[in-house]
C-alpha cells in the first residue's frame, strides 16, 4: 500500500495496519493534531509490592479522546503512531506529562513515587532521547531514579543500538524493564548482556495460572529467573484473588491489574491511593 506524500515521496503503509481501520489516513490525519488540540491524556495503574501491600510505583498509560473517533484505544493508534513518526512528538509528550505529574505529586509531600513510561520501538532508537529525558527530569527537578521505561523484547532486536541506548538511559539513572516478557524475541543472551532492572511477566501467562500448567511453569520460571539475576520481577493483568495467591506463593514481587485498579485519572490516583 502506497500513499503519495507530496515532493515525489511515498510512505509505506503495513497492510495488516489497513484491514485493522479501513479509516487509517482520516485517523491519522486526526492523530497528527491530537497534541495541539488536548486530546491526550495519561491514566495511571497501580503497581502493588505483595510483600508489603505498598504502592509506589505506577504505569503511565496514553489515553486518546478525539471528537470523531471517541476514545481510541491504544492498541489502534500507537501502532498508527509508529507507523507515521508520530509517536516521536507524542512520546515526547508522554515524557513530559508524566515528568510534570511526578513533580506535582512531590509538590504535594509524595516524594518516593515512580512512574513508568512504555517507551515504543522506533521511539527507542531516537538517538536524542536520553536528552529529551533529562530535559524533562531538568525542567521538573527529578532524579532520574522517578522514572521508569518499560520496553520490549522487538526493541532489543537491533542489539547494537539497543545495548548503546540502555548504557546511556542507565548511565542518567533511568530504570529499565522490560515489558511483555516471554512473547517476543527471546534470547537469554540478552538477559545477560543488557543493564536490565525488571522483568514485566506479560498477562497472557498470567491470565490461565490457575488452570494452565504450562502457563504456571513459565510464570515459576521467569520470577526465578529474575530473581537469579539480580532483577525485580512484575506479573501483569491480575484479574482474580487466586491469581495474586499463586505469586504470592511463587514469591513474585510485584503485581499490576484490574484486581487492584485500572488505570486511572491523575486525580483518581491522589484520592483512592496516595493518601494511603
Ligand atoms: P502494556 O504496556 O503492556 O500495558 C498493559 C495493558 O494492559 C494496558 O492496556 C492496561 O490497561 C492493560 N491492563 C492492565 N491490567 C489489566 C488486567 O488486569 N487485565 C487486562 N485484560 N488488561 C489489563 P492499554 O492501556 O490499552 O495499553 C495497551 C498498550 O499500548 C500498552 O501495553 C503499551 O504497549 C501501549 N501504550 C500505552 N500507553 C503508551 C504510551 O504512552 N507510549 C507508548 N509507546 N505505548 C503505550
Ligand atoms: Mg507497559
Ligand atoms: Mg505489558
Ligand atoms: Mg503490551
């Protein structure tokens, strides 16, 4: 699929992307202004330490509200984000709320909070990041140890450029997981190679623990394997009691999901869970 783009350049377009929302270039077209018209906004959800009940940490989750596509999930406009570059001045963006709602909340006497920003592929090799990043640590007067990114295994693949960009987040301070572990480009190696803090156990082992052997070993496994290595580990999309038993159990350190909280408002946050 190919889509002129004025001066004789063409633009790519995946085709799977298509079939997923035939109104793609409309949405686009919408997306490039969402920044400039406030249509964005970031939730917030709960990470809670099983040991001691405590909640310190938080993901940071895009939220879009556009006038006429409503609230567009994630799942369909950050892949159109990628697609286009767009996710360049949008993850700047994240970047920077995110940096401003920490020194919010520090304002307000919640100084240990973390917050942890999903750092997509192509945002990944921007060669400018870390800049970008103390910029905004800078701007707001956070250490950098306030901040989290969470990438996955696909943006690992370019191993080079990924070990040099890790070097350069974890020589500002920054701390690293990775996200969805187990589903993507999984070499052990890199596990050994790469200054990794955490491992985020995706939620499609998590979801069947209970009845799925296989499911319940690879969860086992990871959270060994984690602890083996000096990392932290994370079980995502706990959904039931039974599931928070079972790591509890298998000694998982933390979990996140919809059995504590969804992700929600800024504001929501300050009123069912800092004042704790
Ligand atoms: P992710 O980083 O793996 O985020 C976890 C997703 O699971 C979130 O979906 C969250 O709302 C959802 N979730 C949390 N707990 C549960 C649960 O108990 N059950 C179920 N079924 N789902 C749960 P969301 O917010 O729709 O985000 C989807 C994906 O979009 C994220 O996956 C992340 O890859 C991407 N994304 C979201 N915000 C950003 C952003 O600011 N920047 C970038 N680059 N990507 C983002
Ligand atoms: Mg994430
Ligand atoms: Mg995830
Ligand atoms: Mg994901």
């Amino acid at each position: 699929q190919v889509k002129e783009k004025g001066k004789g350049h063409f633009r790519f377009y995946r085709s799977d992307m298509k079939d997923a929302f035939p109104n793609y270039i409309l949405m686009e077209a919408h997306l490039r202004k969402a920044i400039e018209m406030n249509e964005f906004v970031m939730h917030y959800q709960p990470q809670v330490n099983l040991k001691t009940g405590k909640i310190k940490t938080f993901e940071a989750l895009l939220r879009w509200q556009n006038r006429k596509f409503g609230n567009v999930p994630p799942s369909q406009f950050i892949p159109l984000a990628e697609e286009t570059g767009l996710i360049i001045p949008i993850g700047e963006w994240v970047i920077h709320s995110v940096c401003s709602q920490l020194a919010d909340w520090r304002n307000k006497g919640y100084k240990d909070i973390r917050v942890a920003i999903n750092i997509s592929p192509k945002q990944f090799l921007q060669t400018n990041l870390p800049e970008i990043i103390q910029k905004a640590l800078f701007m707001n007067q956070l250490p950098a140890s306030a901040l989290e990114i969470e990438i996955t295994e696909g943006a690992m693949e370019d191993t080079i450029a990924a070990l040099s960009m890790l070097h350069r987040l974890k020589k500002i301070g920054i701390i690293i997981s990775v996200d969805d572990f187990g589903t993507g480009y999984s070499s052990l190696n890199y596990l050994k190679r790469f200054p990794i803090d955490i491992l985020k156990i995706d939620q499609s082992f998590v979801r069947e623990i209970q009845v799925n052997e296989k499911d319940a070993a690879i969860t086992k496994t990871i959270i060994h394997l984690a602890h083996n290595l000096g990392m932290e580990v994370i079980a995502e999309g706990v959904e039931e009691e039974d599931q928070v038993q079972f790591l509890v159990s298998a000694q998982c350190q933390k979990a996140q999901g919809y059995y504590f909280s969804r992700p929600v408002s800024a504001k929501e946050i300050e009123q069912k869970v800092l004042y704790i």
